[in-house]
C-alpha cells in the first residue's frame, strides 16, 4: 500500500466498505501490538523491517530473499539477544 493510505482501513481503500483493517505508515507502528511479522516486502527492507520487529520483541516469518550470509548473522544475534524466534 502506498503512504497515503496509512491511517485509513484496507476495505475502504479497496473497495470503499470497512474491513476493520488498519493500514499503518511504519512497520513500527505496525507492530505495536503484534506478537508476530511476516516479512515479505523485498529484499531492500527485509534486514531493517527484520530488526525493526526483534528490537520490539516481535517473533518474525522472513519470506523475503536477497540476504546475505552477514545479514543472517546480524539479524540471528539480534534475536537470540531479544529471545524472539526467527
């Protein structure tokens, strides 16, 4: 979803009903209350979202590639750090 939907419900954006889903600007605020994420936006921010969410104590799904072997060390140390699955 493009910035300018965040703050309004998916349903309306789509088809102009209210699903009762919110759209957030940041994966921060996307989180605020989530026990788990699914990363799956792409390899450009999958390393920063990934952190974002371990930083928060949120457990994370990676579905994204284009990592590195660096990047997956990075992102294993940071949860084992927080306790959170990966």
């Amino acid at each position: 979803m493009a910035l300018w939907c965040a703050g309004k419900d998916l349903g309306e954006v789509l088809e102009g009903k209210n699903w009762g889903v919110p759209i957030f600007g940041t994966v921060k605020e996307a989180i605020t209350n989530a026990d788990v994420m699914i990363e799956y936006a792409g390899h450009t921010t999958v390393k920063a979202h990934t952190l974002i969410a371990i930083s928060h104590g949120v457990h994370v799904v990676v579905g994204s590639s284009g990592m590195s072997a660096d990047d997956f060390l990075e992102i294993e140390s940071a949860a084992k750090e927080k306790s959170v699955g990966l």
